[in-house]
C-alpha cells in the first residue's frame, strides 16, 4: 500500500500503483520486499515516512528509479509517461 493509502487520505489510483511498482521492482532486484516490520503498525510507520534501504550493489539509475517511484509525496512522485523516458527502462526496451 502507498504511503497515501496507509495514512488513510485521498489517493489517485494510478500514482498508488507508480508506487506499487516501486514496490516490484525493489523485490524483483533485491529478493525482498523494501518495507518489513514485527508488526501492521510499525510497518504502516515504515511506509509513511519512506523508510527503506537500497543495497549498495546497484546502479545509479536503479537507484534512482526506486527513489522516485517510492516517493512518499504523491505529488512529486514519477509518472508512468517519465517512467517510460527513465534512463533504465529505456534503454532497456531499446535493446530487446
């Protein structure tokens, strides 16, 4: 859930899901989820106020990829059309 949801506000769908996407891709590179905790509580904490760690194997653009999806603000979190024009997913889909 984004932070938005969590916090129980007013969300727009399709940022909650750039954020679910963020979300996604910090499993599919790290084989874990970015936001664990013991209990529902301190795990809404975590998510609110963003609080995750990115290993330091990954690349810049990664890194900044997963920094902007998982954005706490909703309103400057990345949209899906910058998601597309992103260094790392772009030139990704250039070479397939």
């Amino acid at each position: 859930m984004s932070p938005e949801i969590v916090m129980k506000k007013e969300y727009d769908g399709c940022s909650a899901d750039i954020w679910a996407s963020g979300v996604l891709l910090y499993y599919m590179l790290f084989s874990r989820l970015p936001f664990t905790a013991q209990t529902e509580k301190d795990l809404h904490k975590k998510i609110s106020r963003g609080f995750y760690k990115i290993p330091g194997h990954i690349n810049d653009e990664a890194k900044d990829l997963l920094q902007r999806l998982l954005q706490v603000d909703a309103t400057k979190r990345i949209k899906a059309s910058e998601v597309l024009m992103h260094p790392l997913f772009y030139q990704q889909s250039k070479q397939i």
